[in-house]
C-alpha cells in the first residue's frame, strides 16, 4: 500500500513536471508564432523587393536591347556614311586632284584658279554658289556614259593585243627581212658568178662560129641586177665593135645561137625548141652552126622548125607537113635512124 502511495505522488510529480514543461512550450510557441509572423512578413517585403527589382532589371534589360538596336542601326548608318564619304572623296580627288583630308584655303584657291574662278576669302555661301555652276557645268557636259570603263578596259585590252601583234609582225618583217637580204647577196653573187662564166662562154663559141672576132655583155642597169637588160656587144673578124642591133641578119642569127648556147653551157637545158634560126644563114655557117648543135645532143633535145636541106639531113626524126588536098593537112614523119617510118 505504501508502494502505491509512492507510486501515486511519483506520478504527481511527473503530472505537475509535464504541465509545467507544457507552459514553457504554449509559452516558447506563442513566441515562436510571434517571430514566425515577423519572419514571414520580413520574407513578404523581401519578396516584393525582388519582385520590384525584377520589374526594374526587366525594364532596363528592355531599354539595353532598345539601345543595342539603336547602336547596331546607328553603326550600320555609320558604316554607309563612310563608304559614301570615300567614295566622294575618291570621285573628288580623281576630278580635282586633291584629297578632301589635305584640303585647305589655299587649295580651294588654286582649284578655283584653275578653273576659271577667284576667291578672295572662303565662305559657304561662295562655296555653294561655285559648286552649283560647277554642277550647271557638269550638266551641260551631257550624259555620262556608264559603261564607259568597261569600254575603255575592253578597248584597251584589245589595242595591247594589236600592239602585241604589230610588234610580232614587225619582228617577223625584220627577219624576213634579213633573210631577204642574205638571199639577194647570195643570189647577187651568184648571178654574177653565171652571168661572168656566160660571157665567157659567149666569147668563145661567137669565135668558134665565126671563126675569130670577140664579145661582151654588160649590164644597162648594174645597181639592180634582176631588173637591168643586158646589152650583147659583138664584133664579126675584121670589123668595129658594133652593138647587136648593127650586125646582118645572119650575124644576129650567128649571135643569137652562140649566146644561146653559152648559157647551155652554164645550164643545160633537157629541152628547146629553135624556130628557123638557120633562116638567114648561108650554108658554111649553117655547117657550123650543124655541128656545134650536134655537141649539145647528149644533154638537150631540139626541135627545130626549118626549111633548110642541111638542117633537115641533120635530124635523127623529120615531121613533114604536106597539104596534097585543099584545105586539109597531112603529117608526114621520117625516122633516118630506123629508116622511113609513116
């Protein structure tokens, strides 16, 4: 029993510690909800603050991009403001010959000079007035042409290339003229070489023929060698040297056969063909003339048109034409070589 009465004021005890613990906690709450409600109300004021401030960042941020826009914008005008100032610069300086940065009183004055105008002092309202007739006078200049560079790069290339070409050929026409030159010496010499070794020719068979006598050639024109006549000068035994067009006619023949084959001489021929040279010939000189034709039928072949008996005895093959009717022709061959053939 006295157990229990313990026990009982043990849990009176305890009764009265938990209420009292109870008070301290109702009290701790009661302060502790007070501090809540100033907590929360400082985080209200707070939160409004950064709501506020939010708002302000957004603004300006709205105002940033807006600038940003305008500086973007306000560079890009920049930009087109300086290409266009440097291309009127350019444009001023290729018309006037001074760049707009060097620019001065004095050579505004020295432009204005040149063309025709005087400034005492500078002032815009001269300016003006003189870049406006200088604009009237530009105008009346007429249209301008705007593919006139293109043009001028066009036509230019094409006269560099004419140009090109006019040199090559006027390299080339020294060349050939060079060329020319070496083959007309040569040639020069040559001929000279011939004609000295046809004269001598000439002489000897004109002695041969006419059984003494002597000859020359000379040339009419001797600066231009392929372009001069050649005058023959011969002189028959027993006469005075007497150009060609003084002799008979059987000299002339006699003359004519023996340069004939003075060039033979020099250059044989593998063919000719001789029309009556033996026409005014009498018949000792038609021996002669016979048997110095007989020497040059190993490297020529002739055929002679004649009526002499003694030629015709001569030739290896005789071509007769006969007309034993009106009108109608007849040809008659002879081979004396392989006897009569028709």
């Amino acid at each position: 029993m006295q157990s229990l009465t313990e026990r009982l004021k043990q849990l009176e005890s305890e009764v009265d510690r938990l209420t009292d613990r109870n008070r301290q906690l109702e009290k701790g709450k009661g302060e502790l909800g007070q501090k809540t409600k100033g907590m929360n109300a400082l985080i209200d004021q707070i939160l409004e603050r950064i709501r506020k401030s939010e708002a302000e960042v957004s603004k300006k941020n709205a105002e940033q991009s807006k600038l940003g826009d305008q500086i973007d914008k306000d560079e890009l005008t920049n930009a087109e403001l300086k290409s266009k100032m440097q291309i009127i610069s350019e444009n001023f300086k290729d018309r006037y010959g001074v760049s707009l940065e060097l620019l001065d009183s004095h050579h505004i004055t020295t432009l204005a000079e040149r063309y025709g105008r005087h400034i005492e002092q500078l002032d815009l309202k001269k300016a003006n007035e003189l870049r406006e007739r200088t604009k009237k006078e530009i105008a009346e200049l007429g249209q301008v042409n705007l593919i006139a560079i293109e043009e001028f790069e066009e036509v230019k290339k094409r006269f560099e290339y004419l140009t090109s070409q006019k040199s090559d050929l006027e390299k080339a026409k020294e060349d050939i003229h060079v060329v020319l030159a070496k083959t007309m010496d040569h040639s020069k010499e040559l001929f000279m070489w011939s004609f000295e070794k046809i004269k001598q020719n000439f002489n000897g068979i004109f002695r041969r023929l006419f059984n003494g006598g002597k000859t020359d050639l000379f040339l009419i024109n001797e600066k231009n060698i392929f372009e001069s006549g050649v005058e023959i000068i011969a002189c028959p035994p027993g006469k005075s040297l007497k150009r060609r067009s003084l002799l008979s006619g059987g000299e002339k023949g006699l003359t004519a056969i023996a340069l004939l084959f003075a060039i033979f001489m020099e250059k044989p021929s593998p063919f000719s063909l001789l029309d009556e040279v033996d026409h005014d010939l009498d018949e000792e000189n038609v021996l002669r003339f016979i048997k110095l034709l007989k020497e040059f039928t190993e490297t020529t072949q002739f055929i002679i048109i004649t009526h002499n008996r003694r030629t015709i005895e001569f030739a290896d093959v005789i071509y007769g034409i006969t007309m034993e009717e009106a009108g109608i022709s007849k040809v008659v061959s002879l081979d004396l070589v392989e006897h009569a053939i028709e």
